[in-house]
C-alpha cells in the first residue's frame, strides 16, 4: 500500500491507490510536515507548534490527529508502515 500512497501538494490531495482520503485540515498539515521530513523522526513538540499553536503545551492533541490519520491511511494501524511513532515523535516511511 506505500507504493499506491499518492499526495498532491497543488491540491492538498492525499489518495491511496483509487481511494481519495477525506483529510481535516489538521490531518493534511501533519501528513505534510512528515513527508517534508521524509525518514527523519519530527519530535512532538515540533509538530505541535507547527499544526497546534494554540494548543502546544497539550500532547493530547497530537495524539489524537494522529491515531486519526493513522487510522485513514494504515492498512493495520496497530502495525504501521507508513507513519511510525519513535520514542517523543512521528517519522514517514516511504
């Protein structure tokens, strides 16, 4: 399923193979700042301040949106291969 994973940036498209994903805001912007950083773990706290500014001090947030995007692109969520949580952040894996 990595391989069908399609995200057009013009558009702020995320799809998988055939299937267009319905991404919040939130869920895209995440999505964005982990492949921007492609294979390099993006902390918490960076992730926070960048897609949660209001709320930067509250990990529950980013929990949250990320179980949910987690969710809508794994195949197994409780396996992950695209989005994998490493120790205090996230990191994308083509």
């Amino acid at each position: 399923i990595k391989g069908r994973l399609r995200i057009d940036f013009a558009s702020q498209q995320v799809s998988i193979g055939d299937k267009l994903l319905r991404l919040g805001p939130r869920q895209y912007e995440l999505l964005y700042h982990l492949v921007s950083n492609e294979g390099e773990v993006v902390s918490n706290e960076t992730l926070l301040d960048k897609v949660f500014p209001e709320n930067k001090d509250d990990i529950r947030f980013l929990n949250l949106y990320m179980k949910k995007l987690m969710e809508e692109l794994e195949i197994n969520p409780d396996k992950p291969e695209i989005i994998i949580k490493e120790g205090h952040g996230y990191k994308f894996v083509r």
